[in-house]
C-alpha cells in the first residue's frame, strides 16, 4: 500500500479560503458550509494522489513546473510536493487572471 503524504496549509491558503467563506457567508451560509467542505475533502484527498493535480498552466507556459492545482469550480487549490508533503499554497477564483493575482502576491511579499 501506498505511504500517505501530509497534507499541510500555508498562512495564505487558509487566509484564502477564510476569505472565500466569508464572501459566499454574506449571501449564504449553508452553500459557504457546503464548499468549505468540498475544498477541503479535495485538499485532503491529495494524502494518497497528489500528482492527480495538473501543472499550473500559467506557470508552465513560463518553465515552472513544480507548482500544481486542483480545479473545484470555480476555485483553483494551488500547490507543491516536496519529499512526503503536499503544501496547499493558495485557493484562488479561477474567474479572475491568475498570473496578475500571482505577481502581486510575489511582488507584494518582497516590499
């Protein structure tokens, strides 16, 4: 049987999906329950999977291949694996451009 890898969440990841819930809240409550509970299954689903995530295409385009994600519509769980670990880096509207979303946060964090 396969070893099971880690799942673990980065600061910005939980501040995300916080971030998320709170928005859907305001409206509705059960649905914010409802995918609160989606994203994270699907996080923690990648315990025994983590390749089933595709590259970041965004970031293939540009030769970075070490980043992955999930699609749970119409969020995308960005993340990385290292040695027996998946880091969950970010949950992000996959309705938004993602690469503007990406350089604010890298250039935002060497301000």
């Amino acid at each position: 049987m396969a070893q099971a890898y880690d799942v673990l969440w980065a600061e910005a990841a939980k501040n995300d999906l916080r971030e998320i819930i709170r928005y859907i809240s305001a409206e509705n409550p059960k649905n914010a329950s409802k995918i609160l509970r989606r994203i994270k299954k699907s996080a923690a689903d990648l315990n025994m999977s983590p390749e089933r995530g595709r590259v970041v295409p965004e970031l293939m385009d540009q030769g970075v291949l070490l980043y992955r994600e999930l699609i749970v519509a119409p969020w995308r769980l960005m993340y990385r694996i290292s040695d027996r670990k998946v880091y969950i880096l970010a949950v992000l509207d996959g309705r938004q451009n993602i690469e503007d979303i990406l350089l604010k946060r890298l250039t935002y964090r060497h301000r």
